[in-house]
C-alpha cells in the first residue's frame, strides 16, 4: 500500500451532478494555493464509446483512489476531491442497484478530514454525462443518509456563484482552526 502524506487536510467535494462541485474544487484549489483531484469518471466515460457497465463504475472507483493518492503527494496543506467513493456507491445503487463490501471497505478507508455536500439549488446543467435533471433532490438526501450512516464529518453548502465559494472558505477555515 502506498503511504500517503498526513499532514495534508483532505476534503470531498460530493453531491448531485450539476451542482458545482468541479466549479468549487477549482476555486477553493486556488484561494488555498493547492491542487484537486478531478473526477475521474468524466474522462473516462467520455473516453468510452459505449454504454457504460458495473465493471466501469469500479474500474473508476480504483482509479479515483489512485489519483487521490497520487495527488496528495503534490498538494499544498490542503487536498481538495472533486467527489469520492461515497458518490459512486450511490451511482451503482440508484443505476444497477448493485451494491460491492469492497467498495464498502474502502469508503471507510478514504480518510477524508471532511466532506462538502452541495446543494442542488442551483440551475441544472445539460451535459452528455448527465442522467438525472429531475432526481438531484433525491440524491442529495442520499449522500445526506450515508454521510450520516458513516458519521463523516460534513457540512451542506448552498448559495449561487460567489456565495457558495465563500461558504465553503469559512467552513474550511472554521473546521481547520479546530483541528
């Protein structure tokens, strides 16, 4: 197993499609001077000319723990991760209803410091890689039951634009002065 550098804070940035995470991983990178882990997932099922499988959705699951690893080695105090294993649990359960105690494990093994749950209260997004316009609702609540389910620690960010930026800054602020 790879080791990992522990003095790095690493937060998860999950939730709904469309509700501003890379937005956010990248602004938050750039006010703390650090880097993000970009969703695997994207590039991948934009690299496949095909449907996608169960046997995808791992395959990306593995590979975004690998570069979250990767990147950690080069970030700046803080890591931020545009989403984490906890949202593709939920992708193979609401897509196949298909659930894998390997990926259960390594959720518990993800380490993140903390989690940014976003709200969908902002405009939906068409893109080739969304699914769910009208379910974001549901799917929140579902990252809000299994953030509860593993007692991670986690806050709900809201607001458009600007808001949502500064929101996410002073929860991180605030988390990091306690730690």
């Amino acid at each position: 197993m790879e080791k990992t550098n522990s003095s790095i804070l690493k937060i998860a940035i999950v939730g709904p499609e469309s509700t501003g995470k890379t937005t956010l991983c990248d602004e938050l990178a750039k006010h703390y001077n650090t880097i993000f882990v970009p969703e695997y997932a994207r590039e991948y099922l934009n690299s496949i000319n095909r449907e996608y499988t169960i046997q995808d959705v791992l395959h990306i699951a593995n590979e975004q723990v690998k570069r979250v690893n990767k990147f950690e080695k080069k970030a700046n105090t803080l890591l931020f991760c545009d989403t984490s294993l906890l949202t593709i649990k939920i992708w193979l359960n609401v897509k196949y209803n298909y659930f894998n105690a390997e990926l259960e494990e390594k959720i518990l093994n993800e380490n993140y410091h903390y989690y940014l749950l976003t709200e969908p209260d902002i405009p939906w997004e068409k893109d080739s890689l969304r699914e769910h316009p009208h379910f974001r609702t549901e799917l929140f609540d579902m990252h809000i039951d299994i953030l509860n389910k593993y007692g991670f620690n986690y806050e709900i960010i809201s607001g458009d634009g600007n808001l949502r930026i500064e929101n996410s800054i002073r929860i991180i602020n605030n988390f990091n002065s306690k730690k």
